[in-house]
C-alpha cells in the first residue's frame, strides 16, 4: 500500500517540549519543573479519571461518523464513501462506520456520544504546528503550558503521578508544564532499571539515594519525586495484565497499560495515550477493505476491550479522542484526502450522555478545496468534561476561552 506524502510524520506518535527533566536509562521519565514532592496523599484515589487518546495524523471525521443525509459526502468521495447501508446507528444525520461495530454496547448504554464539526478557531494543516495549538489550548499565549498540566495544576494534589503519559520519552505538550508528570512505556517500566530481585543489596537505588536525596538543585528535586512515585506506583504493577484480550496492536497494548494504570488506583487523574496513522493521502480504501478500515477496527476492538477491562472503576473514567485536524471533502486523485478542517471527537465512559451525535454539520462543498467547516470549538467539549467530572475551573485550564453548551456530559 503506498502511503505518500508527511514521511516524517509516518513513524511519529508523540512530541513535547520539556524542562526538569530525570531520565533512567530510558526507563521512567519525571517531567516537570516544580518543587515536587511525594506523600502518602499520592496514593488517595482519584475520583475521576480522564483519558485522552490522540488520533496521531488526522483522522477522517467525515468516514468515522458520516454525514449520510448530505448527498455532496457521496459525489465528492464516488471511491471512498461509506454505503449508506452499511452504516450504524443512523438517525437522520449521521452513522457510524461499519467498522465501529464493538462500540455498539456502549453506544446503546448511553455511554458514548459522538461530536461532530469540531476543531481549531482558524485553520492549521501542519500537523505539529496543530498538534502543538490543540493539546496547549491557548492560542496566543508564551506560556509553555499543557491544558491537561493546567487542569491538574486546579487541585492540591502534588504527586507526579497525577499526570501520566503512556508512551515513553517526550509527553505530549497537553501534559507539559510546571506540574511533574510521569512518561513510561508500559507498566513494568515504571522502575528504576536494576532495581530487581537479583539485585539482592538493593545497591543500585542504595547509591541513586546516596548521590541525590541531599542535592539541592532541580535535578535532585525532580530525582527524590521520581523515587516516591516509583513506590507509590507498586499497586499498579500487581494489577492483572489482561493483554490477551485486546488487539495485538500498538494501541490494544498502550490501553491495556492504561487499564492497569488506573485499576492500580493510584491517584492518577489524567492519561494520555496514541494512536498513529491516521494520514491517509492515498489508497484509504474502501468501508469493507483496506488502510481506514483496518485503523477503525483497530481503534474500536481496543476501546471495547479497554472498557471491558476497568473493572469497578470504570465508573469514573472518562475518555475523550482528539485529531490534529480533519480531511478535506472531496477525495483526491491518489484515493485519499488531504488536509482539512472541522472532524469528530468521542466522548466515551462515566457522565457522557451517550448513545447520540452532538454538534452541527454545516452543509458540505465538493470542490477540490473544500473543509468540513468547525462549528464547535473543541475546547467546549474539553471544557464540559473537566467541569463535570473534576468541578475545575474552565478559566483555569482554557484562559481567554468562553466555552459554549454542547451537552455531551451530566453532571457527577
């Protein structure tokens, strides 16, 4: 399959900036510039929990959650479109794709809403340029500072493990800021490498404290956090790892971690999670074979299995998919689509009053440069969430942003 057109973005899930940063041998990151300390208040368990999965490369909205109603989706896509035939739960506007069929029990419990026509106030086809704008959430503002660091930042809490990447390496600028978060790669990363049962004398973390717990500086601040939350975390580890219900994909393994994390229940709050991919220029493929249907399925067999996996705290998680942007309308001549606009979000779990489509689908164009037009900012949706299911301050965490009723969420 020939996959042109942003090689650099091919292979690339995640990108950040980051200060304060504690790195060992690769295994376990600190980031954050705070003063951080932990403390048995680290292991109080959190009351809500907010995952956000990232649809890396700009996922398709129009193929996801179709328009079915607007005859200019099918003359501008006579390759690509989804039959509507084959589409799921229909009302008069939209369906589902085919694909998303293992997502049909949540749907019809009311536990997952979609919304459509959302997306940036202006238009941005960079794809890090919009990555960067989407997850900071404050357009204009020098200040290198993540919605999602913001929205911890609203509570008391001080443990790094209050923010959490599941990926390794550099987070996502969403968690970047002055409140220390952790980034790992699975679970059982989470550890200081050599620190194990063959390490009988314990020698190695013995010296780690030896050479850091007096130093003053930031580096040895942000190392003796590191070490509290790597006891703090021990629960998680003994949490069941149940991969072998998920997809044998990247992202059916990242969720499965995410599932251990949070049936850990270590105080952890927000997660951060990708799925790449998704920039299909050429050769999407048809609702019944190819690059998009495979993504789809994969993105819905891992979701099912996410939530069939949280056990009895599935009742406060909450999980919400962003996209740097969507695509344009009309197909292009390599059967794909190019950058666009406006796309969908999902928004599934505990307080979502699910089982309907939300937003408003301006009428579509069918030239070659048309966008699906945005009619919800998607930090309206954000918004509802982090006021429902954390009661944090809009303001806070969105500066200079009035966010408008969508609907999506009840109150807790």
């Amino acid at each position: 399959m020939s996959r042109p057109c942003c090689p650099e973005f091919a292979r690339v899930s995640r990108r950040g900036l980051f200060s304060g940063v504690v790195a060992l041998a690769g295994a376990t990151t600190v980031v954050g510039s705070a003063a951080i300390t932990t403390s048995a208040s680290a292991l109080t368990p959190a009351r809500s929990v907010l995952v956000v999965l990232s649809l890396r490369g700009a996922a398709d909205g129009l193929s996801l959650v179709v328009p079915h109603d607007d005859p200019v989706y099918y003359s501008s896509r006579p390759d690509i479109a989804v039959p509507t035939d084959r589409l799921l739960v229909k009302d008069g506007k939209f369906g589902l794709h085919p694909e998303l069929a293992p997502l049909l029990p949540l749907w019809q419990s009311g536990r997952l809403a979609a919304v459509h026509g959302t997306g940036l106030p202006a238009p941005n086809r960079s794809h890090f340029s919009a990555m960067e704008e989407v997850e900071d959430a404050d357009p204009g503002s020098d200040a290198r500072t993540g919605w999602l660091n913001r929205l911890i930042g609203t509570d008391a809490g001080t443990s790094p493990l209050q923010g959490f990447n599941v990926g390794g390496g550099v987070v996502p600028t969403s968690l970047y800021g002055t409140q220390a978060v952790m980034s790992a790669g699975d679970v059982d990363s989470v550890q200081i490498p050599g620190d194990d049962k063959w390490d009988t004398t314990k020698g190695r973390r013995a010296s780690l404290h030896r050479l850091w717990d007096a130093d003053p500086s930031t580096l040895g601040t942000a190392m003796r956090s590191l070490f509290g939350a790597l006891d703090d975390f021990a629960p998680v580890r003994e949490a069941a790892d149940h991969r072998a219900s998920y997809p044998r994909t990247d992202l059916g393994r990242a969720l499965c971690e995410v599932a251990r994390v949070i049936r850990g229940d270590v105080g952890v709050e927000v997660i951060t999670v990708d799925q790449g991919d998704w920039d299909m220029h050429a050769d999407l493929g048809s609702s019944e074979r190819g690059w998009l249907r495979d993504n789809t399925r994969d993105l819905a067999t891992a979701l099912a299995a996410f939530f069939d996996d949280l056990g009895d705290q599935s009742d406060k998680v909450t999980l919400v998919t962003i996209s740097e942007f969507g695509r344009r309308v009309a197909q292009n001549d390599s059967y794909g689509l190019d950058h666009g606009y406006g796309n969908v979000m999902f928004v599934a779990g505990a307080g979502v009053r699910g089982g309907r489509y939300y937003g408003t689908m301006a009428p579509l164009t069918g030239d070659v440069d048309s966008d699906v037009p945005v009619t919800t900012d998607y930090r309206s949706v954000l918004a509802e969430v982090v006021a429902t299911r954390f009661g944090a301050s809009t303001a806070a965490v969105f500066p200079r942003f009035s966010p408008e009723p969508v609907g999506v969420m009840t109150s807790l």
